[in-house]
C-alpha cells in the first residue's frame, strides 16, 4: 500500500534500532561490541522531539492553536530546576544538619520531589484500563455525505485523531495477548466539536442493559477474595454470570473464537456496537452501525502462542503496533456503515436494531466505506496522552445522534461520571490530549484543575453584560441536531423488549459461519476455559446454554470435560451463515509482518543479504537470529538464540544449521543418539517446532532445509525447501498472505 522503497529505508533503519543490545555481552560472543559511550559531563542542548512530533499542546483550553509546537514542560533545558523553575545545585543528597544528621524538615526541594512522586499515579480505568494509543488522521471519501450534516465526512475533508486500544479486564500492568475483548476507542479531533467512537473489536456486548454493566464486570474481574486470576475470563464467576445471562451467549462466542486473541492491533476489526442515528442538513434521517475494517485482514493469535506471549513478550501488542508506525508501515482501517432505513420499529431484516447482542449480517446489509484511518505518530508521552485519553460517547458532532439503545443510554452517563475520580475533577476536557481542535466558548466555570482563565462577567444566558454573548446557533450556524424522534406513549417500566428475549439464533448464526479450524479454536477455547472452573453447576449450565447453540459444539465440549452432553432446551435455530463472520479463505496484505531468519555464522551466507533485502522489498520486517549479538557477513544480528521465541515471528527462515552454541542446553533427544538433531542448536529446533504447531509458513535452503529436513517437517503443508534463498522466500510470502498454514492445525469438526 506504500511505495516500497519508502517502507523498505524506514523498516531497515527501524530494524537496526531492534538490535538486542545485551546479547553482545554473551560470553565469548564474536560480534563487535560498540564503542563505548561517553558520559555526559556538561550542560548540553536538549534531544530534538520525536520525529514530526510536537507535545499536544497544541491547543489552549478553548480549543484555540497556540502556535507552539512544544510548550515547556519536562527536560527541555540544560539545567535542573524546581516546579517553581529555581535552578538547583543538588538533586541527590537530602538537606542535613551535618552529614550525619537528621534530615531539616525546611528542606523544600526534598519535599516537592517526595511530594510530587507520591502522587504519580492516577486510577486506573475500572474497565479497559491496559491500552496503547496512537495519533492518526482521518481522510473522508465523502460517501456519507448525503446521510449526515457532519462536516469531517464531507469529501477530502482530514481529520486529526487519537485512538487508543485497549484490553478489558486486566489491570494497567496485565499481558497484552490475553483471551479478552479489545477496545478501539478513536477521538476525531473535528472542527465541529470531538466525536468519540467508542468502539469494541467484537460487534455485539454482554448485556442489553447499562444496569447490568456492574454485574457482568464484577464477575470479570478476578475474585474479590485473592484478586486472581488476573485478566482472565476462564473463572467460576464468569461463567456464573454468563450461563445465567444467556444474552451473554453471543459476545462470549466471539470471546471464545480467535476474535478474543488478535495477532495485533492492527489486524482487528472495530465496532460501534450500537446503533447510532444520522441526520442530514434537510433533517432526513437513516440509522447506521458502525465498523472499521483492517487494510491487513482480520488475523488471530494461536491459544498457545498467546499464552506463551504472556510470559515471553506481555506487551506484544503495544511494542507491535510501536513498531509498525517506527518503521513505517503505518496501519490502515476503513471506516465502514451499514445504513438502514428510520423506520418507527427500528428493524432491519426482523432484527431489532436497539439490541446490543445483535449483529445485522453484512450479506443482508453490506458495510459501505466512507473513509480511512492511518495512524502514523506514536505518542511522545504515555501518561499525558494514553492514559489521560477520555473517551464519552457523548461526545458528538452535529450530524450524529443516539438512538434508545439501553445499553448506549446508560453509557451516556457513565464515560463522563468516570472522568471525575479518574481525571480529577470536571475540567478533564483541558487536559492537552481531550481539547477540542473546534473553539470552544462553554459557561462552564471552575473547579479542580481549571486551566482556563475565563475573561467576562456573565457566564450566563441570557446577559447583557457581556454583549449577550455567547448566542446559541441556529440551523444556519450548524448547531447540534438532537433529532425530534417520537417517543412512544407508555407506562414506566423496568422491562426490555420482547424481541430481546432471542439469545440463541445469532450465537448459532455465528458458530455455522466458522470454518472447520475456526470451530476447532472455538471448541477448545470453551473447553480449556470451563475445565478451569471448579464449580460442576457452572460448567453443566454452560453446557446446556452449549446445547441450544450448537449439538456438534456442546458434544465435543462435554467430552473435554468428561461430563455428558445434554440436550437442547429450545429448538435450534433455522439461520443462513454469514461467510463475513469468517476470518480464514481469503489472501491479504503482509506489510509489516515480521520474518525471523536463523543464520549460522560458520556456514554458507551467500544468499542472507539477498533474502534479507525481498524480505524489505515485500514491506515486511527481516529480524537475523544468530547464536550471538553483533554483526553477521557485514549484516546486524537482531536476535540471539537466548531472545529469540518463535512467537514473534510471522514466518521463520532457516539460512543454515547452527551447531549448539555454548550457552544451549543439551537437545532433548541427545542421549537418545540422534546425531543429526543434536548437531543443531536446541533453540533452532524449538523455533521450528513452535512455528510448526502455530501453522507459520517455514522455509529453509542450503543447511537450512537439511535442519528441515532432519525435522520430517519437508513435505508437510507450508514447509518450503529446494532452489534459492530468493525463491524458498517467495513461497514463504505467498503462504503468509493467507496468515496461516491452517491445513496443519487439525480440526474435528467440518
Ligand atoms: Fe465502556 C471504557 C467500549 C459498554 C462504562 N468502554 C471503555 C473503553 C472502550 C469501551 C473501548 C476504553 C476507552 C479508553 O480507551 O479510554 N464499553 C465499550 C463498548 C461497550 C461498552 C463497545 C458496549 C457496546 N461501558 C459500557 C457500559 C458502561 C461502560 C454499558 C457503563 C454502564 N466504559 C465504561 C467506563 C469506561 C469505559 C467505566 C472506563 C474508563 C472510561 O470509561 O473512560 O465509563
């Protein structure tokens, strides 16, 4: 999607900058250590911002640009100073009557540091609160723009956007590659006021009500007595509540299949969930749901890959999606509609377009692109940007507007209400990340943290004082548009729909729309999670919920966990597959996939550069693994067989047979006499099997595809041995445009 001479020059120079630094210490390692570096003794410039980088205070609190591309805050001098911009002489030793004195309580800058540090941390966010953020822009086909008034989907029109993704239950510190559902939460900077897009990576949700929010994340999060297990859904209370709440069927199906373990980021789909209402500068209306959709695909992790990324690499995701924009291969998502007529029923198709736990089939409604997302700027500070982001699906340009969704009401309330212990107080909309890039001119006065030093006498309406002002706009000032729907003449209740009360057709929808190692995922995901339940009645319940979904699935799942499969309570479901569901039988870009390449500094590496350099060509990222850190034939070594997992790679090459390092435990099967396995570096074999088991494309040539061949993995699917380094990687990079060699991983199900 870029030239690729562009992507090539900024992945090579981001690649270098991946060189492990400490495999150079491995003893006796041959690599050329850097020189040393100098110490630092003298007052010296500071380091240039990040590339096309400026702090985001760019805007002051009434949305107005600065001019400043950085302000100065945070080592942007040469000499240390107090808060109050005193210069200090010591930062290291408290002040002492004596130096072995108590410390003087009068000691001011001892108090400020202590002070300030105490009160570092923030709250986390009671939902979602791991996340990785980045700054993009937001370019409009113009495809909407008959639908709705707002400005930032007319034709060509650019819009600034920050969006940060995230987890759901984990804690700030938790593993990035956990079985959960991903946030995709996207602020677009318009000059008509911020939208937030408050999105899911799964389209539908738990529960149909906002009250129930407290409930289903209470039985989420880990147990109140010992707080475990840690972000994790395979526990009794989450299949407590979700087999006693069968609305939740659905959402936990998509949980349980490769949609709960992305690859990355960057290959996951976004959804408003809800639908959401546009209206146009004539006040027609349409309703509308809205999804983002991957330039890369839709890809998953395999379960054991994500476990083992727990431990190995638990923030995957955010260096992945680092990484990419450092090098160049910024990622890429269409912002998609499916647009549906305003009828007083609001449905589509039969479906009940209010209910969070339905999905509208894009078959019966296709999704149609109206823009696209880049993110190209990684953020310059975690803390003022990621975590002080405050999303409100409130937050919405004229042109867009809710609909009686009860989930989505009850949201309404809750993304602000959260701000005020999370952010302090009701100014967080000052906070550099969350201005509006549209001036602003509220009535809204003081408190905590208050940034703005509001001119005027009158912040009320109306006045004379201050000329009147602030009017409020008219139609022909494109005012905010709270669209005058009708609302139905009714008793107060506490009570849904009927419709509501489907909670089996779409699970089953969802589960006949799989392909057979989809549904393969998807039976061992439920197993492995209520084989971690205690509770017998939890996972009998679960099975029946299993049973009116699915015999084939509830069957397959009782015998995992030893139990009998019981019967259907409800007559299944009569629905026709949506294929979109599927991830798998479709061919997609690879740019800025990751290719592990084994090199053996003693063997032949004629054909490293070349392969090394069709690996840039084709937009992705060559890592060299070799025995030490350093440089191999003029070429620098990324990773060494002590940091190299397979579980970063997209693809392995084997450019030669390593004999066992020194610092390699002995092979497995070495005292068995295998002469041939144990000639190779035990981690090398383990870097083939892994990938073997994850269905990766492997190649090798040379001593290469002999280790291959040692392995009985030649002549398995997507295993390529034979001719050149250059062609070995060409068939590696046709398979990884399918993602993975799926015809290796058993499935038991058609
Ligand atoms: Fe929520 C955060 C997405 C239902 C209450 N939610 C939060 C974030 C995302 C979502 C992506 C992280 C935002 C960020 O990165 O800062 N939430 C959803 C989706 C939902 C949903 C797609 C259903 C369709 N949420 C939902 C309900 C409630 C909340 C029903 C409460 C009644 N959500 C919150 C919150 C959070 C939040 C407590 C925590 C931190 C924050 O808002 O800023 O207000």
């Amino acid at each position: 999607s870029k030239p690729a001479k562009v992507v090539k020059d900024a992945v090579e120079a981001a690649a270098e900058k991946l060189t492990d630094a400490p495999a150079t210490d491995v003893p006796g390692a041959p690599g050329s250590a850097p020189p040393p570096v100098e110490e630092p003794t003298a007052p010296h410039d500071p380091l240039p911002p990040k590339r096309e980088q400026g702090a985001p205070q760019t805007r002051t609190p009434t949305g107005a640009r600065t001019g400043a591309p950085t302000t100065a805050s945070g080592q942007q001098g040469a000499y240390l100073t107090t808060a109050n911009g005193a210069r200090l002489r010591d930062t290291d030793h408290s002040l002492k009557a004596g130096p072995r004195g108590p410390v003087l309580l009068q000691d001011h800058h001892l108090r400020e540091k202590i002070t300030h540090f105490d009160h570092e941390r923030i709250p986390e966010r009671v939902v979602h609160a791991r996340g990785a953020g980045a700054h993009g822009v937001f370019t409009s086909y113009g495809t909407a723009e008959a639908l709705t008034m707002a400005g930032f989907l007319r034709k060509g029109r650019s819009t600034d956007v920050f969006v940060r993704f995230s987890t759901v239950l984990g804690s700030r510190g938790s593993a990035d590659t956990v079985r959960d559902t991903r946030g995709f939460a996207t602020k677009f900077y318009t000059d008509e006021g911020t939208f937030d897009l408050v999105a899911n990576n799964i389209p539908v949700f738990f529960i149909q009500d906002a009250i129930k929010f407290p409930d289903i994340i209470h039985a989420g999060k880990p147990h109140p007595d010992r707080e475990i297990p840690q972000a994790q859904s395979a526990h009794d209370t989450f299949w407590d509540f979700v087999s006693l709440h069968t609305e939740a069927q659905h959402h936990t199906m998509w949980n349980m299949s490769d949609r709960g373990i992305p690859r990355s980021y960057r290959t996951m789909e976004g959804f408003g969930v809800h639908t959401f209402r546009l209206v146009n500068e004539a006040a027609e209306t349409v309703l509308v749901k809205f999804h983002w959709k991957p330039k890369l695909g839709v890809h998953s992790l395999t379960w054991e890959e994500a476990q083992l990324l727990g431990g190995v690499d638990p923030d995957f995701h955010r260096r992945d999606l680092y990484d990419a924009i450092e090098s160049g291969a910024y990622p890429e998502w269409e912002l998609g509609l499916q647009v549906f007529p305003d009828t007083p029923e609001e449905t589509f198709g039969g479906i009940d377009l209010l209910d969070p736990t339905k999905i509208v089939p894009e078959e019966l409604a296709p999704v149609q692109p109206v823009g696209l997302l880049t993110l190209n700027r990684t953020p310059t500070n975690f803390f003022a940007e990621t975590e002080q982001v405050a999303f409100h699906v409130g937050h919405l340009p004229p042109g867009i507007d809710v609909t009686n969704d009860p989930l989505l009401q009850g949201r309404l309330f809750s993304y602000v209400d959260t701000q005020l212990t999370r952010l302090g107080g009701p100014n967080f909309p000052q906070i550099p990340i969350n201005r509006p890039h549209a001036p602003v001119n509220d009535m809204l006065r003081d408190g905590f943290h208050q940034q703005a030093v509001h001119a005027g006498v009158a912040p009320y309406r109306p006045n004379s004082l201050d000329g009147g002002n602030p009017f409020p706009a008219g139609d022909d000032a494109r005012a905010f548009v709270d669209v005058p729907v009708r609302v139905a003449e009714a008793p107060k209740v506490r009570a849904n729909p009927v419709s509501f009360d489907d909670h089996y057709s779409q699970v089953r929808l969802f589960w006949l729309s799989m392909s057979p190692v989809e549904k393969e995922h998807i039976i061992r995901a439920y197993t492995f999670e209520l084989g971690k339940c205690y509770h017998q009645a939890i996972r009998e319940r679960q099975l029946r919920c299993l049973a009116n979904i699915d015999p084939v699935l509830c069957a397959q799942v009782a015998t995992g966990l030893g139990l009998p499969a019981p019967e259907p309570t409800v007559p299944l479901a009569d629905v026709t597959p949506s294929p979109a569901l599927s991830q798998v039988g479709r061919e997609w870009p690879t740019d800025g996939r990751t290719v592990g390449i084994v090199v053996d500094p003693d063997g032949d590496l004629d054909d490293l550069d070349e392969v090394r350099q069709a690996v840039f060509a084709a937009g992705m990222v060559p890592l060299l693994i070799a025995p030490h850190g350093g440089m191999v034939a003029d070429l620098p070594v990324q990773r060494t067989f002590a940091t190299a997992r397979s579980v970063e790679f997209d693809a392995l090459l084997l450019a030669g047979a390593p004999a066992p390092a020194p610092d390699a435990l002995p092979a497995r099967d070495a005292k068995a006499g295998s002469a041939d396995r144990s000639a190779v570096d035990p981690r090398v074999l383990l870097l083939v099997e892994e990938c073997w088991r994850h269905a990766k494309a492997i190649g090798g040539w040379g001593a290469g595809g002999g280790v291959l061949r040692q392995f009985g993995a030649t002549g398995t699917p997507g295993v390529v041995t034979g001719g050149s380094g250059a062609e070995v990687f060409d068939g590696v990079r046709s398979l990884m445009t399918a993602h993975r060699v799926w015809e290796r991983f058993p499935a038991s199900v058609a």
